[in-house]
C-alpha cells in the first residue's frame, strides 16, 4: 500500500534558521513526490515536484528536496527561514498510471522573529 | 490565482440539508478532483472525474455525488448533511488524465460549517 508519512505535525524555526521539514514515503513503484504549501485562507500551491529525473529538485521561494530511495525520503530544506514561510506544508505522492495523489498530514511551520 | 475557481467560498447550513459546491478548472484542464480538508482527518481525496467521465473514488461518502459537465465545470452535491461535514472542500485541475505526472492546481476550497 503507498502512504505517505511526515513527521511533526508542528515545527518552529527561528528567522534566519534552517528549515527541515521530513516527509517519508512507502511504494510499491516508482514514486512521484511533491510537496504543496498552504498560506492561510488559501489553497495548496506547488512548491516542487520529483519525477525521477535529478534526485535534487529545487523549488520557488529558496526550498530544495532531495529524494533518497535508500530512505524513501523526500525531505524538505530551505537554508534560511523568512516569516513569509509560515505556512502548512504537505508532503504528496503519486506514481506512474496511478490517479490518486496521496498526501500526508501536513506539517504547519512556525517561523519566529 | 491557480486559475481554478471554486463558488461559493463561505456556506453554513443546517444539518439534514442539501449544498451544492461548483469548481470551474483552469482553461484547458480535463480532469477535476475534489479533496475534504478536516482538522481531524487532514486531506482526504474524494473523487475524480476526466473529460466529464468518473475516473477514481476514494473516500466519498454515499451522501456525497460529483459530476463534471460538458463544459468542464465539476459540481460536488453533499446531502443529508451531518456537523462532521463541516470542512474544507478543495477541487483541483490538471490536464492530464492522472495527477501523477504533473502539478495538482487547487482553488482555495469552499467552507462549509453544519450547524
């Protein structure tokens, strides 16, 4: 069965601090990966997307994800964190001929002046 | 703007009562998939419809129908409504027949409140 797991429903950064937001997957296929951001009172947006080209996907707003088959991680970084980052942030999967995208539970992130 | 709209954006009703949500997909885009967000039960995926024809289930309730017209349009009916449907209601849009091989585009969802 695919699921998808993040860990943390609740994370809290300092502005300026590095932002890790863990998102762990089960496959029986090849996955896809995305993770979705949700600004308050708005829907999801997509912030980057692995279809098994470089393992190391960049996104928009400065994050970056980096799939580990190893692992089966897809993990979401951004150097520096700016308040403008607080949000929800859901991990999702899919995989090639399927048409349901699975996502996780999301993890709120909390970024401190 | 995800191109995806989503009417009406606010709805309280009673419980018992029939709601109507309507989402127009982004121009171009065939398959329109409707999601519930909940506090307790985070994003759940509901169904999927592809050039007006049903495509895929998930948890949808027997009180809930969707459809996707001619146009494209796609309308979620939720009947007999219950306080648990209180919720978010999310349709999203891609070309493609499976969300799989490319970008989910949400509209900012439809909230409704039983009471």
């Amino acid at each position: 069965a695919q699921s998808v797991t993040q860990l943390g429903s609740h994370v809290s950064v300092s502005e300026g601090a590095l932002v890790l937001l863990r998102c762990n997957y089960s496959s029986s296929v090849p996955p896809y990966l995305f993770w979705y951001v949700q600004y308050p009172n708005q829907g999801l947006q997509l912030l980057l997307k692995y279809t098994s080209a470089a393992t190391l996907v960049k996104g928009i707003n400065g994050f970056e994800a980096e799939f580990k088959k190893s692992e089966t991680s897809f993990h979401l970084t951004k150097p520096s964190a700016h308040m403008s980052d607080a949000a929800e942030y859901f991990c999702a999967l899919g995989h090639t001929g399927g048409f349901k995208t699975i996502f996780g539970a999301g993890t709120r992130l909390f970024v401190k002046a | 703007d995800s191109g995806v709209t989503q009417t009406p954006k606010h709805l309280i009703t009673a419980t018992g009562q029939r709601v109507t949500l309507r989402c127009s997909p982004r121009s171009g885009d065939l398959s329109v998939y409707w999601y519930q967000q909940s506090l307790d039960q985070g994003l759940q995926f509901l169904i999927q419809y592809y050039n007006g024809e049903e495509r895929a289930k998930g948890n949808i309730l027997e009180r809930f129908s969707a459809q996707q017209f001619p146009d494209l349009h796609s309308e979620l009916n939720l009947s007999s409504l219950e306080l648990g449907d209180s919720a978010l209601y999310f349709c999203a849009s891609t070309t493609t027949g499976t969300a799989n091989t490319g970008e989910l585009f949400f509209g900012e969802g439809s909230r409704l409140t039983v009471l």
